[in-house]
C-alpha cells in the first residue's frame, strides 16, 4: 500500500474526481492528503473527505494565498480542525519566491496556525520555496511535527529538520535526470525518514512529465527511491506507509 502525503485533488484541476479515486485504488494507493491553500480550497477539502473514504485532509493557509486573508480564517481552523478525516493543519509556510513578498505577514499567519497546531495537538505540512533558513529558524521555537513538503534543501539541512520532529515530502522531481541534490537528500537519509507525496496536479514525474500529475503515480515516486537506495519497492512501501501513519491519525474515524 502507498500513501499519498500530499495533493491538490480538486474540481479546479480535475473533471472527474471520482475516477482519480478509482485510479489510486487500482494503483495500490490506498490513502491520500489533500490539501488546502486557500478559504475556498479548505471548504472543498471537507466536502472530499466525507465523500471519498481514500481522501483525508489537510487544512491550512498557503503562504502566497494572504492577499485576502481575514482574522476569522483563524477560527475556521479552529472550527474545523477536529473532524477526524483531518489529520494535519497544511499547506502552511513561507514562500520568498517572489519580489514582492511580505515576509513579515507571512511569518504572523505561519505562526498562528503553528499556535492552533500545537493547541490542537495536530501535525503540519510545511511549504518552505526560498525561505529554508527562515522556515527552520520559526519551527525550532515550537515542539510540532509533521512533513516539510518537496523537501528541497542539502543533506545537511535535511539532518537538521529530522532533529526537530519533521518528516520529508519527497515527490516526482526525485524521478528528474538533474534532480542531483534531492537525490544525494534520498540515498543518504534514512527511509524512516521519508514520506511519498506528488502535488498533483503539479511535478508530475518522469515518464508523464508534462502533463497533469495525479496521485496515482506515486508508486513511479517509490520506484525510483527504491533505485537509488538499491532496496525493494516493497521496502518503500511499507516503510513510507508506517511513516506516514506514525504522524497522520488515519484511524479516528
């Protein structure tokens, strides 16, 4: 069985949800996080956990979508952070990718969702593009866990992020030919250490590179990790599985 830790499953991308489903289940894919960026997306996470028994999710504010933030977002998390087929407050981050960031608004709502999280006792998902040193820096001052997302720093860092409770999302770039750093990352970090996840519909891995991405690939994910670490897909599998399930409480419900 694979899990899929982190995906954007939704109408915007999709036209048919139901048979993306029904792909990840012929695929072994047996469980899969959607996650929210936005107001809109968080709404649309909580209709697809009570329609899909594969689908969980995540519910959060992504660090690019604050144009329109609003205080009682807050609350929302609050309200809704309970529903046991949520199992982490994600996507949540910095982003520094563009010129014109606020850093310094990014940094608030990062960490009052980091506050709810720890009130609520609930694991993360962390977006970190630009904004590694900053992202580590904040999550140290807090006693949380969870997955840093598309994991894109050195081997170094990586060691760093494991010290404090995180695990690392690794998606299709480790399938690219210059993948080289996220690579190095895989063959000399442990595979406790490691969750599978794609983004879809974005970074879709080789040989569908160019085209949507969907969760059901994640098994071309662990393929490739299996390659460099010279280990079974098997062993991927199941470590990854236990993994995921040792920080996301899929069984609340």
């Amino acid at each position: 069985m694979f899990i899929d830790t982190h995906c954007h499953v939704f109408s915007e991308y999709y036209d048919n949800i139901d048979e993306v489903v029904n792909q990840c289940k012929k695929n072994n894919v047996n469980r899969i996080i959607v996650n929210g960026c936005d107001i809109n997306s968080n709404k649309e996470v909580l209709e697809l956990v009570n329609k899909y028994d594969v689908i969980y999710g995540a519910i959060g504010f992504h660090p690019t979508e604050l144009d329109d933030f609003k205080d009682e977002y807050f609350e929302f998390l609050e309200n809704n952070i309970s529903n046991p087929k949520i199992v982490a407050i994600g996507e949540i981050g910095l982003d520094y990718y563009y010129d014109n960031t606020d850093k310094d608004k990014q940094k608030e709502i990062f960490k009052r969702q980091l506050d709810i999280a720890n009130k609520y006792n609930k694991p993360i998902i962390v977006h970190s593009r630009n904004s590694i040193q900053d992202t580590y820096n904040i999550l140290k001052e807090y006693n949380l866990f969870g997955s840093i997302h598309c994991f894109s720093g050195s081997v170094e860092m990586a060691r760093e992020f494991i010290k404090i409770g995180y695990k690392l999302g690794i998606g299709g770039i480790i399938t690219y030919k210059n993948a080289k750093n996220i690579r190095e990352v895989v063959k000399n970090i442990d595979l406790s250490h490691i969750l599978l996840e794609t983004d879809s519909p974005y970074l879709t891995p080789v040989p569908y590179r160019g085209k949507s991405n969907s969760p059901e690939y994640i098994p071309l994910i662990a393929n490739t990790i299996a390659d460099i670490k010279n280990i079974s897909i098997n062993d991927v599998s199941e470590v990854t599985t236990a993994n995921a399930e040792e920080i996301f409480d899929f069984f609340s419900k």
